[in-house]
C-alpha cells in the first residue's frame, strides 16, 4: 500500500505544466461529471416528490425507497464498472453511461405509478453507472501526480455547478409546464453529456499499461482499504438522505417550489466552494482531517436547522453542500494516494458503491422517521448525532506526511 510518499504538497514548480498538459481532461471531466447521473438525478429528484404524490400517490416512504433502490442498483452495477473501464477505456463507458441517463429520464417524464416509478429508477441505476464519477477520476488521477488533490477537486466542481444552476432552472420548468417537462429538460442535459466523454477523455491504451486484477487483490484485503470504506459508508448514512429530503422539506413548511429550488442551488454553490478549498488543502494538509471537519460541520447544521427551522434553512444548505463536497472529493484522493494507481478504477468503483449504498439507506430512515414522528426535526437530529461516528473514524486512518516541494 502507498504510505503518502506520492509528493501532495502541488505547489512546486512541477505543478503547472501537468496542469499545462492536462487542463482539458479536467475540463471535460468536470463537464462529464456535472451532467452524469449524480449531477443531474441526486440533486434534482426532490423536486419531483411533491407533484408525484399529487399525481401518482408516491408516499415519502416510498421516494426514499425508490431512491435506495437506485442506489442499490448502481452500487450492484459498480464491480463490472472498474473492470469495463479498465478494458475499455473511460470514453466509451462515460458515453454510453450519458446515454443511457439521458433515455432514464424520458422514461420518468411518463411515469404513471409508483410501480412504474421505482422500477424506472432502479433500471436507472443499472444501466448509468458509467456516469458516475468514475471514469472520469480515474482519467484525472492518471494525468496527474503532484497537484492531483486539485485535479479531482476541479473535476468534481462539475457536480456542484450542476446542482447550483440547474435545480433552480428545473424548478422554473415545473412551476410553469409541469413536472413531465421537468423530466425532458433533465434528458436534454444528460445528452448533453455525450460530448465531454467523447472529446476530453482517454480511450483504452492510456489505461492498459499495469495489471489492476493484481493490484486490487492486494488492495481489497487490506485493513486500510476497509477502514477508510467503513467511514465513507457512515458519513453518507448519516447525512446524505438531506440531500433529496431538504426540498420536500422545506415544501412541506409552506415554502414554494421555486425558492426551495433556490435554496437547493445554495447546496451546489457550497460544493463548489468546498471541493476546490478540498482539494487544494488535501495536497498541503492531512485529508483524512478534512473529513473529520465536515462531519462535525454537517452535523452542526443539522442541529441548527432541526432547531431554527425553515429560518435556518440556508446555514443548513451550506453546511449539507459543505458534507458532501467533501466527502465526494476525499473518496478519489485518499483512493488515489492509498492505493496503487493500477487498482484505482475498482478500488474506487468499490468505495463509490458502498458510498452510494449508504447515501441511499439515508433518505429511507429519514423518510420513515418523517412519517413517523410527523416531521424532519427528530431525522434532523438523528442525522447530527450519528455524524460523530464517521468524524471518529476518519482520525484513524493513517497520516500522509507531504514531502517537502
């Protein structure tokens, strides 16, 4: 395993040129990123839950149960991820995972039951998880060395771009058209997505020089590889169902759909913030610690929101964008400098999956701690509380002591 003998410090004067001769790879993943399915279908989901229960009869349960059971399927899907891109290169999988979003989501603009609904997100998940995050890291991470914490923290801005402009522009296609049209606008997107995949990204041979079957051997049986697995899982259990539930939430105080679309861009713009200031610190600082902070600030938010209500909604959006900025950064760098570079496509594939699992169960419990106790305060709450697991978790992996530029 890598101890941190990978230099992170990225502010040598080596540092520029692999930005000089990789910009348009991080570029284009970025893009990629933005318009893949956790661009697009993560961030935009809740604001289709209320016209789905008008519409369909589609219960806060079942949202989260439906929203699960994509998670699921994408992380069941993720083992054949790593080895596809491995042999095929991240182009191919990239575009053919934008494709396929793309056809996911005509097919929920005709939704007509909560059936029909959680199957359609279901095969979603299947057939798009080359549009996760993957192929596009992987790429990145072989480009770059030096400065690689800001590569993927420039790549995974895509993400928060997307959930800072396109939310608010979706809920403006709902309030005026419909929901369906809302599902069309978002297929328009992901074909949109086609293009970076094609044009910035690595086809096979860039890729095929190691053996990453051997590689991840070594890597999944080790301590490191699962203690690190078990803290990303926690912290997506305990915060990340915020995600698709902090719309209806906010719906549900009263507040219209197109100030809450709003407020949900606000997540997007702390992504941003959070992935680039992520990413530079984890090339200078331990990044395992930047793990610990934002769940001790997620979970703050969660208090202040369970406590302050709809008034503190935007200190909660920040605090959320804050978590998940974080966390969706430190899976690719700690992936990156723990582990060889030849098993990054399935180690990372393997982190991610668990990760989603665990994003998904999220917004199930909360959903039916709503239902139950009547409101979000005592999931808000729960949420806070079960942050400080991971938080503790993150403090036992390793150091990675930068060398000196």
């Amino acid at each position: 395993m890598k101890t941190g003998e990978d230099d992170p410090a990225g502010a040598g004067p080596e540092a520029t040129p692999e930005f000089a001769r990789g910009w348009r790879i991080v570029l284009t993943s970025a893009l990629g990123v933005g318009l893949g399915v956790s661009g697009l279908l993560n961030y935009n989901v809740g604001l289709f839950a209320r016209d789905l229960a008008d519409e369909i009869g589609l219960s806060r349960t079942a949202f989260g149960a439906a929203f699960f059971g994509f998670t699921l399927a994408t992380a069941a899907a993720m083992p054949l991820v790593g080895r596809l891109i491995d042999r095929f290169g991240p182009r191919a999988m990239a575009a053919l995972g934008a494709l396929m979003l793309s056809l996911g989501f005509l097919a929920l603009s005709r939704v007509w039951s909560t059936t029909a609904y959680v199957a359609i997100l279901v095969l979603i998940g299947l057939l798009t998880a080359t549009s996760t995050p993957v192929p596009y890291t992987r790429a990145v991470s072989a480009a770059f060395e030096r400065s690689r914490g800001l590569a993927l923290g420039l790549t995974q801005v895509g993400i928060g771009l997307a959930a800072a402009v396109v939310p608010p522009l979706i809920a403006i296609v709902i309030a005026r058209y419909g929901w369906r049209e809302g599902f069309l606008a978002l297929a328009a997107l992901a074909a949109l997505g086609i293009l970076p995949a094609l044009l910035g990204l690595p086809g096979r041979a860039p890729l095929a020089a190691e053996a990453p079957s051997e590689s991840y051997s070594a890597v999944r049986t080790s301590p490191l590889f699962h203690l690190q697995y078990l803290a990303f899982c926690a912290m997506a259990f305990a915060f990340a169902g915020m995600l698709s539930h902090f719309v209806p939430m906010l719906r549900e105080a009263g507040m219209p759909v197109q100030q809450a679309g709003a407020l949900a861009g606000l997540i997007g713009v702390s992504v941003i913030v959070t992935r680039i200031l992520v990413g530079w610190l984890a090339d200078r600082i331990e990044p395992a610690r930047l793990g610990c902070a934002s769940c001790l600030l997620c979970a703050a938010g969660c208090a202040v929101l369970a406590f302050g209500g709809p008034a503190m909604a935007p200190i909660g959006a920040i605090a959320l964008g804050a978590a998940m900025g974080a966390e969706a950064d430190l899976i690719g760098i700690l992936t990156a400098r723990h582990f060889p570079l030849a098993a990054y496509s399935r180690a990372y594939a393997a982190q991610y999956g668990g990760f989603i699992v665990a994003a998904g169960l999220s917004p199930l419990w909360m959903g039916q701690l709503a239902d139950l106790s009547g409101g979000y305060k005592s999931a808000l709450i729960a949420a806070a509380g079960l942050l400080l697991i991971p938080a503790a978790l993150f403090l036992l992996l390793p150091r990675l002591t930068p060398r000196s530029s």
